[in-house]
C-alpha cells in the first residue's frame, strides 16, 4: 500500500485549527462551514474563511472536506445552492452528508462534487454500502461500532473509500441512532447540536435496586479511542482514511495528535509490519494532550466491554504537560507554512529582465489536472520585467538580486533554489525586482490554485429547488401496533379481532418486533392475524451487523414462509440484504430512515421503501412542510439510544439473556433499558411515552396513511387500555381523556 494510498484526515473546528493540521503532516482536514454541520458550536467558518481554507490546504498539497452531515429540514433546502455554491466553485473536494435529500440534491445540482457517506448515516455492512456507491457515493465513513472483520467485507464487496476514526471521542450510541439530547433538552445530535447528556453520571437499577457500584456511575460514557497499535490492521482492512475525530478541540490537540499518527503511519509504510513498534511514552503524550479517563481501541477488535467505560469520576484537576504544549505550538501552531520552489533569473542589458517560477505538483494537484487531461509533473510561470539597462555606475551584482527575488513574504513560497544569470554590467531598479517577483509568485500561487477551481456555467440549469411531488396512497388508513411481548400482542390481537369483526373495510396491522419474537413462532402468529383479518408485518432489527444476517439467513425459509404482509425496515442494510434473498418484499421504512424533507422521501423510495414512518424530531409545522404521507407513530416510549455497548454487561457480566433495567439520572428520572441479545445491543428508551391522545385532528390535517402504536415495556393491561384509548379518538372521533404520564415528543416543540 502505498503512501498516496494512504489518508491523514484531521479535524478542524477552526482556522488556526486546520493550519495546525496541515503543519503537523495532515493529509486532508474536514471542516464545517456556517450551516449544516455536526458540530453546530464549533468555532465554524463562514464563507470568506471557508474559501480562505479551501485555498490555504491546495497550495500546501491537502484535501479538505465540509461536513454537511445533519439532517435538513424541507425550508432549508432551497438555502442549499447558494451555500455551497461558492466552495463548490473555489475546489471544494468533498461533502460529508447524512442527509439522502441532501446527497441527492448534491449529485443533481454540484455533479462534478464527490459525496463521503458520514458515519451518521449508520452504515453497518456491504448492503448499503453496495446500494450508495450505486447512487453516487465515493467514500463511506462506516459505524464507529464495527470490526475488521466487517470493515474488509465492505472493502471487498465494493471498493469504496473507507474512512474510519482512529482517534478521539467515541459516543455511547451508535451514531445517527440518538435521540438522547434530542427528546432531553431540543439539542438534536442529528442537527449538530448535541449537549452530550451520556458524559453524566447514572444509577443502573434492577426492582428498585442499585446495581452499578456507588464510585462507578459514568456507565454511559465512553473512553476516548487510541488506535496507535492497530494501525497495521486497520489499513489491511481496506481503510484508505483514518480520521481524527475532535474538531472541538484545540489547534494544539489537533497538531499534537497529527504528529503523532503521521510518525506511525510513515512508519508502517516505509517498514511494514515487521518493522512496526509503538513508544510507550507517544501514548503518555496523546494522554497528556485530552484524557477522558483512559483510552481504549475501540470495537476494532471487540464486540463491547467495560474496559471501553469510564465509570469512574475524572480527576477534577490534572496538570498539564506545559513542555509539551509549547513544542507543539512552536512547532505546528504557530509555525508558518511555506512550499519549496524554484526558480531561474536573466538579466542582460538590452533586453527584458525575466523571472521562472517552478513548483511541483503534489499528489492531490496531480490529480486534479489528470481530470483535466493535462499531463504535468510541475507549473512553470514566466514573468518579463522592464527592459535591463546598463550600469552607469557600480554594476547589481547576483547577491544584491538575490537578495531582493529572495524575500517570499507573505506567500506560501520559499526558494528551495535560485538560479541567476547576469551579462553585463546591469542595473535593475530594487522596485522592478520587488515587482516582478510579486508578479511571479502571485502568478504561480493563481496557477496552482486554478486547478482545483469548477467554473459553474454547468449549474446554470439547476439553480433553485427542485419541485418534488410525493405520491398519493390509495389505501384506506390502517391502524397498526408494534408489539415486543407475547402478551402485548394478546392484548392488540383480541382488540383488532374485535374491531375487525365490527368493521370489516378498516385497516388493522401488528408489527412483531424480531428482536423478540422466535423465528419458529413467525408463521403462527401471521396465521392468527391472517384468520381475522389483520395485516402481519416483522419488524426487523435496528442494526444490522453480523449478528442478524446469520439469524435470518439461518432462518431463511421460515422468513419467506411466514407469509409477511410487509416488513419493518430500521437500518440502511436492510433493502439489500431483503432484495437479494427475500427479493418482491414489501419494505415499510421506520423512523430511523431518516426523511426530514420531501427530497430524502424521494431518495427512501429509490432506496426501497413502499411505505416511510414519518420522523420523530419534528413538529407539526415541519411535518405539513415535508409533507405528512406515510405512517405516523402516536404513541411509544422512543428510543434514545441504540448501542453496541451493554448496560447489563458492563455492570455485572453478560448472561446472554435480555432483561429490563433502568437508569436512573441526577434528577431521579428512571429510563428503560432494555439489552436485546439476540442481535447484541441495548436500546435505552425515554422515561415517559410519547401520546399524542387529544390531537387526533391535528394528526388528520397530515393525512398519514397509517398511524401506529410503538408497545415496549407495558403490561397486557396497560396495553390494552392505551390501544382502546387511541382507536376511541383516532378512529372513532371520542374524546378520550389523556394519560397522566406522559410527553408530546417533539410534535409541538420540535428541535433546532
């Protein structure tokens, strides 16, 4: 593998960020612009810096990349053009995006822009991986959560860029999949605004009682990721990127960081893995630049595990490695970049005094001008001065030339070698040396950077938003449950039977949750529904990884005879792995296939879906914008995370048996937790349900084609009550009086 083979890619929350990065060897910088990032209260650039940026990392030889991985509301879209117009023109090399509204508004409208999948998008194997690259996208930035293992599938199975963290923070939950901040305080970790709740300490609790120890409450937060002795692996796995994650963080963390990965990964490529050893005391350093509580490697190599959790209370105070931190801002922070060129000068009485710049291509320069079919190894710029006259005096000798073509200034140039022939006894006007080397290296610094410039005459058909129409349903509106017990469906079973006898044009379906329900038990149940004329979908899990394309492909037959009506859709691998085995399923997207605005609906119907589930973070107004077709969930506790990590686990060992726990906050608040083996990950719910009892006629104003009733941890009794409650207003029109217990979600407040 060799070194252009081979991505540095850093951080940068700021300027001073980014020029930090490029000092201490980065080979490519990710940034957020003013909008659209997911890191909304970093010191982001506006449109002046951002192109300042762009330029500064072209000439140093670097790649830089602009996060517009949030998800995007329907009244923002249009602001999309005008935004990355301007980056997209001054060379931009691509955009991270979660967004599939968002990437296909990029494809359509910037043709010439390469898309990064972000890590948001929760891409968890080959399946959707296959199906983006098919749609566009160059790069994946897959699960935090994955193995080598997985990672080389996705390699093999596609060839995509892979770009994997290596470094930094790592989050409790699978990213993209965490509505914690989101449904506690309105900060959406899916619109960059995360307040990081999972930093906190809290209580595990069993019947009442504490099960975590009183000195180990940090049991969501995460050790930060050191992958300094995995570096050989991880780019045999196929990762092309490693990625630094902290962009938050300070210059200095960044450069000191950098240094350290760009010392190892030179390391591996000059000696292989034979000849690959990491210094203990270059771990103490990346400790003594941030320390959470340790550092771990990650799920590289493991599944989860506790020696990945803090638990323990940090320090209140840590001195800080001074020595340390002025080299690194000698050396990287506040050093000034320059690129070496060279030059040749003539000077000869009677003619025009002439100055040649060369500067050699770097690998990403190279590559730029391949795309234009142009064969060059460096740019050569000429400059003709005024016309040489001849000396009445003391003659300019070459030290005095020198001298003054040798001052590089402000520019990003200093002369690796100056060449300068004089015949005659000549003199040149310090002013017209002065002059023409600013010619020359304006001249040069233009050349290089105009061959990452896009001129936009090709956008001119694109300008605005695209008009997007989404299909009208012509079913009747059914009344759906998603049951995760035998007794809950007992309870909507008996009440849909009932229901359905009385009414036989209504619309009735159950979800069995598969993380639940046995697959020998599968075609019993759809037998029962189908008896009494209720619709019978399987949801699927809400990550699927390893774990459950064995379960289903083990349980293949009993999936295709089952007889589904439809099924559940929760993660992007889904579509492909039901098209390539279960091929003429009927897909139903859940909330977690992320459909903020009508684009992202466009996109989930290429994708596959027949039927989406209308987001959970946005308020009635923004529903109506986007368009309100598709099922709507009024009531459920909703998932605040899903995580590879395991609550039970990490507190008093794996037994492989799901359980319910709680966790209990600093204000008493107790949440579900429920860890569901069968495809390993834990799902942490809100304290409270979200209902939507008493705005049955807000909820008809959207026209959803389904509504439906997410059952978690209720008892038969309570599920009996809730679903009886829902039908009298929903289908009935009754005014039904509302739960004491209770949120609205996110339908009145919404987040930002």
């Amino acid at each position: 593998m060799g070194k252009r083979n081979v991505e540095i890619l850093a951080p940068a929350g700021s300027f001073e960020s980014m020029v930090a990065a490029v000092n201490a060897g980065a080979d490519a910088v990710y940034i957020g612009g003013s909008r659209f990032g997911a890191r909304a209260y970093a010191n982001n650039l506006d449109e002046e810096a951002m192109i300042r940026a762009i330029d500064y990392v072209h000439l140093h030889g670097c790649k830089i990349y602009m996060t517009v991985n949030t998800l995007v509301k329907e009244k923002e879209l249009p602001d999309l053009f005008d935004y990355l117009k301007p980056y997209y023109e001054a060379g931009l090399d691509a955009v991270i995006v979660q967004d599939l509204g968002v990437f296909d508004y990029i494809r359509k409208h910037f043709p010439d822009m390469d898309i990064h999948v972000s890590t948001q998008m929760t891409v968890t194997g080959k399946y959707s991986a296959m199906k983006l690259k098919e749609m566009g996208a160059v790069r994946v930035v897959p699960a935090r959560e994955l193995t080598l293992g997985e990672i080389r599938e996705i390699y093999d199975a596609t060839g995509l860029e892979i770009e994997t963290f290596v470094h930094g923070a790592l989050c409790y939950s699978y990213s993209g999949q965490c509505l914690f901040s989101s449904l506690i305080g309105g900060r959406s970790g899916n619109r960059g605004r995360c307040a990081q709740p999972c930093r906190l300490p809290f209580d595990v609790v069993r019947d009442g009682k504490y099960i975590n120890k009183k000195n180990e409450k940090y049991v969501l937060s995460l050790k930060d990721l050191c992958t300094l002795d995995l570096i050989p692996d991880i780019l045999e796995a196929g990762v092309c990127s490693l990625k630094i994650e902290g962009r938050m963080k300070s210059p200095r963390y960044t450069a000191g960081v950098v240094s350290v990965y760009r010392k190892y990964v030179d390391m591996y490529l000059k000696n292989g893995r034979a000849g690959y050893r990491v210094d203990p005391a270059d771990k103490r350093m990346l400790l003594d630049l941030f320390d959470r509580g340790g550092q771990s490697d990650g799920y590289y190599r493991v599944h989860n595990g506790r020696d990945m959790v803090v638990l323990k209370e940090k320090p209140a105070f840590r001195e800080g490695n001074q020595e340390l931190f002025d080299y690194l801002d000698r050396t990287y922070v506040e050093a000034v970049k320059k690129e070496k060129i060279r030059g040749t000068a003539y000077f000869e009485v009677g003619k025009p005094a002439r100055l040649t710049l060369t500067a050699p291509l770097t690998e990403n320069m190279a590559e730029n001008v391949a795309k234009k079919a142009v064969s060059a190894a460096s740019l050569i710029c000429q400059v003709d001065g005024d016309v040489v006259e001849e000396a009445k005096n003391a003659p300019m000798d070459e030290a005095r030339i020198r001298k003054q073509l040798q001052k590089t200034g402000d520019s990003p140039f200093e002369f690796e070698d100056l060449s300068i022939t004089i015949k005659g006894n000549v003199f040149v006007p310090v002013q017209a040396l002065n002059s023409m080397r600013r010619q020359a290296l304006e001249q040069l610094e233009n050349g290089l950077l105009k061959m990452h410039k896009r001129t936009s005459h090709i956008l001119a058909s694109h300008m605005g938003q695209t008009e997007i129409t989404l299909p009208d349903s012509d079913e009747k509106q059914e009344f759906n449950a998603l049951v995760n017990s035998k007794e809950q469906f007992e309870a909507v079973f008996g009440r849909m039977a009932a229901w359905k006898a009385a009414d036989e044009s209504a619309g009735f379906g159950i979800y069995l949750a598969s993380e639940e329900f046995d697959a020998a038990n599968w075609k019993a149940y759809v037998d029962r529904c189908h008896e009494a004329g209720i619709f019978c979908y399987l949801m699927m899990p809400r990550i699927f990884r390893t774990e459950a394309e064995k379960y289903f492909l083990k349980n293949l037959e009993l999936l295709k005879n089952a007889g589904f009506d439809a099924f559940g859709v929760a993660a992007m691998e889904e579509p492909g792995f039901m098209k390539q085995y279960v091929p003429g399923a009927k897909l139903y997207f859940d909330h977690g296939m992320y459909t903020f605005n009508s684009m992202a609906s466009c996109m989930m119907m290429e994708y596959g879906a027949k039927r989406q589930t209308i987001p959970v973070e946005l308020n009635g107004r923004e529903i109506a914008e986007r368009g309100g077709h598709g099922e709507m969930i009024v009531y459920g506790y909703l998932p605040m995370m899903v995580s590879a990590q395991c609550i039970r686990k990490t507190t008093e060992g794996c037994t492989g048996r799901p359980e319910l726990l709680f966790l209990k906050d600093r204000k008493g608040k107790e949440m579900p937790v429920r860890n569901q083996c069968r495809f390993c990950y834990n799902t942490i719910y809100n304290e409270s349900p979200m209902s939507l009892l008493g705005l049955s006629k807000e909820v008809d104003r959207f026209a959803p084609d389904s509504l439906r009733l997410n059952f978690t941890i209720e008892d038969r009794r309570t599920t009996e009550q809730v679903i009886t409650a829902f039908y009298e207003e929903f289908m009935e029109g009754k005014k039904v009086s509302a739960p004491e217990n209770f949120t609205r979600g996110h339908f009145k407040r919404g987040v930002e």
